[in-house]
C-alpha cells in the first residue's frame, strides 16, 4: 500500500484555506479526442486532481482511461468508485466511500467488503470517504443505483450532523454530492452547515456547471469542488 501522499496535500492544502479544483471523468465518455482536451484544459485552469468513475460503467475502459490520463498530464488521478470492481493499480489513488446518506447496508459496508481484499493486494493509495447524496431536483443514477434517497437540500442539520458522523466514525474526508447531471447544485447554507461542524477535508459536487457556483461552494467552505457534466456539454465552463 502506497504512503497517504495524495490525502496528505488535500489535508495540507485545506487546513491552509487552499481552494481546490476536481474534474470528474467518466469512462464512458472518454474518447482519446476529449481526455487531449481535457488534459489541455486542467492544465490551463490549474485543476488538482482527476476523478474517474462512475455510478454504472457500460462499456468504457477504466484502466485504458486512467492511463491515458496520466500519459498526458501530471495531475492526480484518483479512483471514484461507483462498485467494487471499478479498482485499479494504475491510478494513483482511491476514495473508499460509504454511502452514509443511505439506509442501504450495501452501500454502507457491504460492497467495501467486497472491494477491501483486492485493495488489500493493490499499491494504491486508499482514502476513506464518507460519502453524501444531497437532492438536486431530479433523480440521478448515483441514487438510483444505491437504491437510496439523497437528504433534503434543504435540511442542512441532517447534513451536517452525518457528516460530523463520519468524522466520529474515522473517515478522512466528506463528500456532498447532489450526482450527475443535477438540476440543482448544493445550497450554499448546506455546505457552510457541513463545514462549520466538520474539521476534515470537505469536497463538493454536482451541478456546479460556471464559474459563479464554484466560487461560491468554495466560500461556504468545500475545499474540493468537482466539476463533471458541464465539461461533457462542450467544455465551456470557464469561457
């Protein structure tokens, strides 16, 4: 098992107030053409780190996409898993996430088991993470999937006091996660709820599609934003 260097910096960067920038890939979608694109991109924006997977892989190639990643750029790139056989060696880092949103024993520590004794075997970095789904106004295959029901968007204390729950239980960071292709993103009250009861490393996702909604979950206190499907829509986000 690798040294926690990845988890380090994000530890390191958000108890100096250091904002970051993720870009969530999809495998599925990941054609040479657009990770070249992609890649040019990041590189321009000063993105942190990578984030590849999916909630239903249907025919991408995690691997070949992983690769193709770190042959192009030197940012991290780092697993998010949407089952346990979405793990690879390649990658240099992985978010062991526990659906803690979710009443789903599956999702909470049934597919970890599953996953922990190829990870036991694996060099890569594991990060554990607990893992929240905040309704952004439609139903997402992230829910769907988990057979689980995101918290209100407007019921900041449940969130924040999950969240301070998987701080209890040990995990080393929080992810709030309205999924992809979102009608909503996360209410700013929300995130700065979670932040203020939580003192662990906070990423935010989710219909977060401009400049503006970055900024303003950066301010109310996620130290990682992830931006994925407004790249997929022609990559214009930062125009």
């Amino acid at each position: 098992m690798q040294p926690a260097a990845i988890y380090s910096r994000i530890k390191e960067n958000a108890d100096a107030s250091k904002k970051m920038l993720a870009f969530l890939v999809d495998p599925d979608k990941a054609e040479d053409a657009y990770l070249e694109k992609l890649c040019e991109l990041a590189a321009a924006q000063s993105v942190d780190i990578f984030l590849v997977g999916g909630s239903l892989l249907t025919g991408g190639d995690l691997e070949a996409c992983i690769n193709k990643l770190k042959s192009l750029s030197t940012i991290p790139v780092i697993i998010f898993p949407g089952s346990p056989s979405q793990i690879s060696e390649s990658a240099d880092a992985l978010l062991f996430l526990s659906l803690l949103s979710s009443r789903n024993a599956e999702m909470l520590i049934g597919q970890q088991v599953v996953a922990a004794p190829y990870l036991y075997k694996c060099n890569i970095e594991v990060i554990s993470t607990a893992y929240l789904l905040i309704d952004g106004g439609k139903q997402t295959t992230a829910s769907y999937i988990s057979n689980s029901t995101p918290i209100p968007a407007d019921k900041s204390e449940i969130a924040a006091y999950t969240a301070l729950a998987g701080q209890y239980l040990g995990m080393k960071q929080i992810y709030l996660d309205a999924g992809s292709g979102a009608l909503n993103n996360i209410p700013s009250d929300l995130i700065k709820a979670v932040s203020e009861k939580i003192d662990i490393p906070l990423i935010v996702g989710g219909g977060i599609d401009n400049h503006d909604k970055i900024k303003a979950a950066h301010d109310a206190g996620a130290d990682i934003v992830v931006i994925g499907n407004a790249l997929e829509k022609g990559l214009k986000i930062f125009d």
